[in-house]
C-alpha cells in the first residue's frame, strides 16, 4: 500500500515515538500546531483558530503571494516609511515638546523654563474629520430628541433617559447653537458632534513599572451599546498625557531655600501645570474655531452639514478629576462641581438642597493674582498669600485651559465633571461600607471565626450566568486584587452572607442597610431610566441614607473597631518607606489603630449627584469609566510587542496600524456575534440524540408517575399547561406515542429574552451549573409573582397520538423539575427590605417534582442559599438522589432569590 509523504507515520520502535505529523492527520495541521506550541506565548486558541479561518482558509490566500515574504518590509510600508504609495492620514499622530516654567522664588529670575518632550497626541478636529467620514459615522444620531414611553394601559406618557443625544444637555446645547447667528451665507443644517473623553494612567505591565497615561475620545452620536464594546471601533486614542520626569527634581534642588515639603508643593504644582499645557495644545485654534463657528462636513448620508464640536462629559477617577478642575486633591471643597465644604458631607439630604445653590464656577481672575505673587513677587506657590488670593473653593494657582479656551463661549469645565460609579461607588463607598462590616466582625467576640464563616459562606454562593456573578474563589475578606466587578458581585451576594453573623438589634440593621444598599445600586446602574424610576432612586437615596446614619449612630457606637490585618501592615510599610535613612527603629510599630465610619467624604457626597447626572448626560453606563478601562486592554496588549524604550511612541504606532487596516477594511469590526433570533423563546440542541434514555426505565425511578404523558397530553391538545387541572383517563394516556419509547436528555438550553431597554439576550440553564429557573406563578392570587425550581433534566422526544384521523409526528421539550415554594412566615419586598426566601417542596406532595414546557421559564434565577438556616433533610430523604447534585447528601433548607 503506497501512502503520500505527508500522511506517513513512522515509528520508532527505540523510543515509542512516532515521527510527525504524529499525533496529527497530515504536515499542515502538525506544523499548525508546532508553531502555536512553540516560541512567543502570546497564541492563544483563539488566535489560533482566527489565522486558520480568516487568513489560511480565505478563499483569496495564495500561499504563492509569500515567496519572499518579509515582516519589516510590509511593516514599513503599513508605517508609510518610504514607497510612493505612501498615504498619509489627516488624523496621524504628532509629537510635540511641552515647555514649563517653573516658579524659582526670585524677583529677578521669576521662573526658569524646563522641556518636556515626546507628548504624543492626535489633532482633535483630524479626528473628527475621520470619524464623519468613517463607515460607523452612518450610525451616528445627528439630531437630538426625546424618547417618550406610553403606558398601554392608562395612556400615560413618561420620559425616558438613556443615551447622551436624548438627555437635557444635547437638548439645551442644540436649541443654543440653534439660537446663535448663522454664519454668513451658510445655509446648511447645524449639527453637533458630542465629544466623551476618558484619561487614566494605567500599568502595561503585571511586573515593572511601565505605564502610561492614554486620552480617549468617543462620540456620543454613537449609542453606547456601540461604544462600551472594546472591537467595535468607536474609541479614538488621542493622546498620551506626558508625566514629570525625574530629572525635574534636580532643577527643584538647584532652587535657592527650598525645602522637603516646599519640593513636593512644587513638584504637584507642575504636574498640574503640564496637564493642562497639554490640553492647550489639543485645545488648538482650529479646535476653537470649530467650536465657535463649525466646520462644513459631508455626513454618512450624503448631506453637507456644519458640525460643531461639543465637550459633554470628561470620565476620570477622582485624583484626575480635581488635576481636571484645578482644585487640591481632598481640600476644604473636595468636590469638583460644587463649592460645598467637606465638613457638611455627612448632612446628604440637606447638602443636596446646598449644592444646586452653589454650584462651581471659576474665577480667573483670583488665579492670575495667584499667579503673579508667585511669578513676580517670589511667593511659594503653596504660601499665605497665593492661598489668601485664592480664597474658599480648594483652588490650585493653575490656569484651567478649558476655562481659559473655552469659558468665553459658554462652556462650563466643571459641569462635565461627571459622576464614576465604577471608582466612587463600587470602589467608593460600598468597599468602604464592606471593609467596616469586616472591621465590626473582628471586634465582636470570637471574630476570626466569623470572619472564617463569612468566607466560607461566599465561596458557598453559586455562580450565576455567563460572568454577571462570579465564584468566589478566594477570601472575600481579604479583598486580594477585587476589581470593581467582584466588589459588585459581593454587594448582591451580601444580604444572605452577612445574615445571623451579628448580634440580632445589629443584624437587622445590617440586613436592612445591605438591602437598600444593592437597591440604590441598581438603579443607579439601571441602563434605562423614566420620570418614575428617577422618582424612585431619589426616595431609595433618601432611604439609604437614613439607614446608613442609623448604621453609624448606633451600630458603629456600640463596639471598638480598629484596622484590618491588611490595613495594619499596609500603614506600617508606608511608615518604613517614609522613615527609611532617618531613624526607623519604632516606624509603624505598635497595635492596630481605632477606625470610624467616616461619611464626610467625596465619594459619599458624589452618591448625591447622580439623579441630576442622569437627566444630564444619560443613564451612568454611557459614561462610566469602565468603557475607558475596557480600552486599555488594547494598550496592553501592544505593549509586549514594543522594545520597551520609548513606549508612548511605539503604543501610538502600533495603534496606527490597527486604525489603518480597520480603514482599508471598510467595515466595523465588532464582533458581539449573529443576533438571537427574535422569534425563538428558547432554544434546545434537538439534533444531539448521543444521551438516549429508556421511557421504562425513566419511570420506574420515578415510581411509574404519569406526570409525563399527562404533560405531552396537554401539550398535544394545547392546553393551558399553567393550570394541570384537567385529569386523564388511562385510555387518553395509553394513546400518547413515544417514538423506540425514548427519551433524549440534553445538558443545556438557552431562554431568550427582551432586556428592559429592548436588547436581546439569554440565560444558559444548565443542568450541573446553572440549574435555577423562574416561571409565572400559576395561582390567582400569588403571594409572590413567580414560581422558582430546579431543573433536573432536559429532555425532547418525538410523540403522536393514537387517535382518529391523520396523525402527525411532533417533537416535543420538556423539563423536569424539582419545585420550590416561597416560605409563608417570610415578608420580603421593597417596604419590608428583604429579599423573597424558598424552599424547597417536600418530596411527599404530589407536586414536589414535575415536568414543564420550556416555553413556561422567563429567565435563570440566582438562588443564594440562605445559610442561617443550615442544610437539612426536611424536604428529601438523606442519601444521594437525581433531585441532587454532584453526590450531596442533603439541601440547604431555604434560599434566598438574589437581586
């Protein structure tokens, strides 16, 4: 027998290893294989299987067009390094040099000049220009509107709030340009280009300390289920924010009387300084030009419009806000939008009412006093005069280029200052409320142990669909490396976690606080808002608050916090670091210090803004920094390929590349996959017959229950399945046909459904993982809405009746299911701020298990088992059963239907 080359195996009988392709097919796959196995571990598989499908296997690849190939001359010529056909893009990136002038504290010498080079930046109305001539521009929103929603069953109207074009300030800025002069002889429809920006340093490296600082720029014309994707384009990379070098600090120690803390005044001082000399030098005459007097672009649709540029909201953490407002990073007036001092943060509701009156506005004329005690009079930029000149308001003697650009036509820096949910809230202050929740354990006797329960009772918490709640894998009250997702899943998780752990008058405090807690946290993160919603934050606002002070003023009184483990060393490797050269001998030693609750932050302040930031500029996730962070992943992913040296100038390069290509490409490159089909509810792999079952066998498990033909008899006849009231005779069910009387068992189904803002996705059930699902209560007047159960089997089979005239086979879906029952004793819902409890039906009811018509289930449910009630054997015998998983001897006794 003759085999080809490429196809033979042969053995060596020495070592027991066959020669390639061994264990592949042929050579083609086996030198596949090789080379992802092999060299730079950055092929992952489904790097892997993109080359295979996209390049390989395109019907246009040549193998023949690679003779000669080389990777840095066709790198070259994407870099447009020599070749006539080289293109450049009005949009390419520049490079510029910043000049500061630092403040020497001498009339004669007033300042001393100090270069900064290698600011890498994108001209803002290049980017424009290319974004109304890409192919995404064609989903722009050019005009604003508002979305009205009317109640079918009173008529009612409410408006509704979700992206940046239908929200109040896209409409207050289109009835303004409206309302200015049109530009002579122009009579061309006026449209506005509605400008998100994002900065935040970041770290490209796990190890190291490589960073950089990029700017990000997204049009709000494009809705925002476009923009949070991180393929889908819509992020321009702008600029890279230059940082100080280290080299500035031996011009502040050539400086005449300068000491250590008149070093680090200087030092904040021109960090400030170069911040915003950068954004004068995006903030161009052209740029200015635009804003006052448009530019004529040809839109998507063929139209010529004037556009005008407009800066809505800036998304940025809060040491970025305050460098952005030119204020001191948590002075007197910490907030970046009101005047309102720290000391009256802890009052919300009245500070609400406060702050509308005293919103910020800047005061040019102050700074440049400021400004001129320390350039011309030789004052310390931190001295008793600047600061006397500056006056109330935290201010910094910092000229704010938005202000200073864009002040004279109307713009308001502060205003765009806009809330993070993901730093203030997540990260804010429900990580400050968890850390002292952790704090009250260890103060209370026998603390280790309960804090250890508390962990073990997360790692308990089943997971839930496909990421929207993790594992918790490791100790939750460690807080190792939780991202601002993982605090969200604790917060959901947290109600049934934290219950029975304190003394019972604190218990229900704490229950109560969590409640109102994950609730306010929800609507806010709600991505659709109307009037009524709004409404209801701002009552669960006032609620949480209320809460909160109960929480501090009789709960926190009542026992002696001091820090956490963490916290100790964390303070004691601060110390050392600070003290390291003088005299460290006693530096951060002692016990753990007492800790407070403290409300007179910021970031409990900001929780205050949001039900006026949402009528603003949208619901929070068209501005989250979030968005921001997901676009570092591309910066990170560059990073790798780069020699390190120089690396904003490598990052801009390869960014140009991918820019590029997604150009020659013309077409959006994101990839959130085909669209579910609207008409399916469910969805159930019928085809996949490798899991029969015998219908005998099946039902003498099930002590030969009809349950099964009677469900199929309903099913047949279409008949309502909710009820199950009608019962069959033995005649009816005998005529129920089941094809080789075999059932087929699946391991998943998906359930399609329609998100309250009018998205289309699905939950996974899965029989070992995610088995819990909810469906409609059947009773007529339920205490709850909804039924919940466990589903035990998928199944589908092929059926038909035995009955007069034509037949007709139909394959039929069912489940098998094991029910719950909310718990009678338990009041739950909003006025009650718990979350609704079930438990599991006695097996001895008739109506403990049963079948259901896939078509019934409305989503997955998340059951969090509601630990204080231990695990028992009160609705099943002890012993391993199908009606368990993975082997388990007995149930938790009741559970918790998470938020």
């Amino acid at each position: 027998m003759t085999t080809g080359a490429h196809d033979t195996l042969v053995h060596d009988p020495a070592n027991g290893i066959s020669a390639p392709p061994f264990p592949f097919p042929n050579m083609s796959i086996y030198r596949l294989m090789t080379w992802m196995n092999s060299g730079s571990h950055q092929k992952s598989e489904a790097e892997v299987t993109r080359l295979v499908k996209d390049v390989i296997q395109a019907e246009d690849f040549d193998p023949k067009d690679l003779d000669g190939f080389s990777v840095r001359k066709n790198l070259r010529v994407l870099d447009n390094h020599g070749g006539k056909d080289a293109v450049t893009f009005p949009d390419d990136w520049l490079e510029t040099d910043i000049t500061l002038e630092i403040p020497t504290r001498s009339k004669e010498h007033s300042s001393m000049s100090f270069n900064i080079p290698g600011f890498h930046y994108r001209p803002l109305m290049a980017v424009i220009r290319s974004a109304f001539a890409d192919v995404q521009a064609s989903a722009y929103h050019l005009f604003p509107f508002q979305r009205i929603w009317k109640d079918p069953l009173d008529d009612h109207e409410e408006r509704v709030f979700d992206e940046l074009y239908t929200s109040d300030s896209w409409l207050q800025a289109q009835d303004d340009l409206q309302r200015q002069p049109r530009e002579p002889g122009c009579s061309l429809e006026r449209v506005i280009a509605g400008l998100m920006f994002f900065s935040d340093a970041t770290h490209l490296a796990t190890f190291g300390t490589a960073k950089a600082w990029p700017l990000y720029l997204y049009f709000g014309n494009l809705t925002k289920y476009a923009r949070s994707a991180p393929k889908s384009g819509a992020c321009h990379l702008v600029g890279f924010l230059p940082s100080l070098p280290d080299n500035v600090k031996d011009v502040f120690s050539s400086l005449d009387r300068i000491s250590k803390s008149g070093m680090a005044a200087l030092h904040a001082y021109c960090r400030r300084d170069l911040f915003h000399a950068c954004w004068k030098h995006l903030l161009d005459a052209e740029f200015i030009h635009a804003y006052r007097h448009g530019i004529v672009l040809r839109c998507p649709d063929g139209v010529l419009r004037r556009v005008f540029p407009r800066i809505f909201t800036y998304s940025a953490d809060y040491p970025e806000k305050v460098l952005i407002a030119t204020i001191k990073d948590m002075g007197s007036c910490p907030c970046p939008r009101c005047f309102l001092p720290k000391a009256s943060f802890g009052l919300l509701l009245r500070d609400i009412r406060d702050r509308v009156a005293n919103l910020r506005f800047y005061c040019l004329e102050s700074i440049t006093k400021a400004r001129d005690f320390i350039y011309n009079e030789g004052n310390t930029v931190d001295g008793s005069k600047v600061q006397a000149t500056l006056g109330e308001g935290s201010w910094v003697p910092i000229v704010n280029a938005f202000a200073e650009k864009l002040g004279p036509l109307g713009f308001d820096p502060f205003r765009m200052l806009a809330v993070d949910f993901m730093h203030e809230c997540e990260l804010g202050t429900w990580k400050a409320l968890f850390t002292h929740l952790i704090r009250l354990l260890y103060a209370l006797p026998g603390g280790d142990r309960l804090v250890a329960t508390l962990d073990n009772r997360f790692r308990d918490v089943p997971s839930y669909g496909n990421g929207v709640i993790r594992t918790f894998a490791n100790n939750a009250s460690e807080m190792k490396k939780l991202a601002a997702r993982d605090f969200e899943d604790v917060l959901q998780c947290a109600m049934p976690v934290f219950e029975g752990l304190f003394p019972c008058e604190h218990d229900a405090i704490i229950q109560t606080l969590l409640y109102r807690f994950a609730q306010w946290h929800a609507l806010a993160k709600l991505r659709l808002h109307s009037e009524t919603t709004l409404t209801f934050l701002d009552e669960t606002f006032k609620r949480l608050f209320r809460q909160l002070w109960k929480f501090r003023d009789f709960t926190c009184v009542a026992f002696t916090m001091v820090e956490l483990p963490k916290e100790k060393a964390a303070r004691e490797r601060k110390a050392t670091r600070e003290r390291s050269g003088v005299d460290n001998t006693n530096a951060g030693s002692g016990g753990r210090k007492g800790k407070k609750f403290n409300m007179n932050t910021y970031k409990f302040h900001a929780m205050g803004d949001y039900l006026y930031s949402i009528r603003l500029f949208g619901t929070t996730d068209s501005f989250t920094s979030q968005i921001g962070e997901l676009a570092h992943r591309a910066l990170k992913a560059f990073y790798p390929l780069t020699s390190k040296r120089n690396t904003p100038a490598q990052l801009a390069k390869h960014e140009r590349r991918r820019r590029v290509l997604r150009r020659v490409a013309g077409h959006n490159l994101h990839t959130a996959g085909p669209p579910l089909d609207l008409k399916d509810h469910h969805y159930i792999p019928t085809l996949s017959r490798n899991n029969p079952l015998d219908l005998f066998g099946f039902l003498r498990e099930h002590d030969n229950d009809p349950a099964v033909t009677d469900h199929i008899l309903y099913r047949l006849r279409n008949l309502d399945v909710s009820y199950c009231d009608h019962v069959f005779s033995d005649a009816e069910r005998n005529s129920v046909i089941i094809s080789n009387n075999r059932l087929y068992a699946v391991q998943t189904m998906q359930v399609r459904y329609t998100t309250y803002d009018l998205q289309r996705e699905y939950d996974t059930i899965n029989t070992r993982t995610h088995p819990d699902i909810m469906v409609l209560s059947g009773e007529t007047r339920p205490q709850h809405p909804y039924w919940y159960a466990r589903v035990l089997g998928i199944y589908h089979m092929d059926v038909w009746l035995n009955a007069e005239g034509p037949t007709k086979k139909r394959q039929i879906e069912v489940l098998y299911v094991r029910w719950m029952a909310p718990l009678t004793d338990h009041q739950s819902g909003m006025s009650y701020a718990r979350l609704p409890k079930v438990a599991f039906v006695e097996d001895s009811d008739r109506d403990a298990f049963g079948f259901l018509d896939p078509g019934q289930v409305l989503r997955s449910a998340h059951l969090i088992p509601a630990f204080v009630s231990h695990r028992g054997t009160t609705s099943l015998r002890h012993g391993k059963s199908f009606a368990r998983q993975s082997g388990e001897l007995d149930d938790w006794e009741a559970y918790y239907v998470g938020m």
